[in-house]
C-alpha cells in the first residue's frame, strides 16, 4: 500500500481535469454544457481552469456528465480506507514489488 498525500489544490486540478476530459469525450463544448446544466459559461471556464467551484454547480455538472452517482462514494468507509486499519495492520502489508532489478 502506497500512502500519497495530497493538497486540496492538487485535488481541486485533477478533478477538474477529468471533467473536462469527460466533456470533451461526450463531444460537448463549455456552452453546450453551461448550458445543459445551468451552470454559467464563466463558472464552467474558472473551474476547468483552476479548479475552483461551488458544490452544487459541480454537481450539476456531473449530472449531465453522468458521473453524479461517483459522489456517493465520497467520505465512505469501505474497509479499504486507512480510517478502518490500525498503523500496526498498515505497516505489516506487505510492500509491492517494484519492476527492475533486485540491488
């Protein structure tokens, strides 16, 4: 297992990034989306540029991306988090061998 820490800003960029990856993959522009979605065009602009957005426009995006049932696995405890082991369960897993030589 592999602990990556991210900041918030990291986040806010990824996510942004895949929406409007998901955008153009459903071959819609920012109007059409802003649009469809009620969004403004100026939101739609910021957010894929910056990754700042208010929930509920972000929502309303990812409805019409289809992708607003992904948000019911946000902040689940699934057994697989980190929330749900001990630092001792943690630290017994084994390490996943890295390709390439053994030194």
């Amino acid at each position: 297992m592999s602990i990556e820490l991210k900041t918030p800003r990291d986040v806010q960029r990824e996510l942004a990034g895949r929406f409007k990856a998901r955008r153009l993959a459903m071959n819609l522009t920012r109007e059409g989306l802003a649009a469809r979605s009620g969004v403004s065009w100026s939101s739609l602009k910021r957010f894929e540029h910056t990754g700042l957005i208010a929930l509920d426009s972000l929502l309303k995006l990812a409805l019409v991306l289809e992708c607003l049932g992904d948000f019911d696995r946000v902040c689940v405890d699934d057994g697989r988090g980190l929330a749900s082991k001990s630092l001792d369960e943690i630290l017994s897993e084994p390490k996943p061998r890295r390709k390439g030589r053994i030194k």
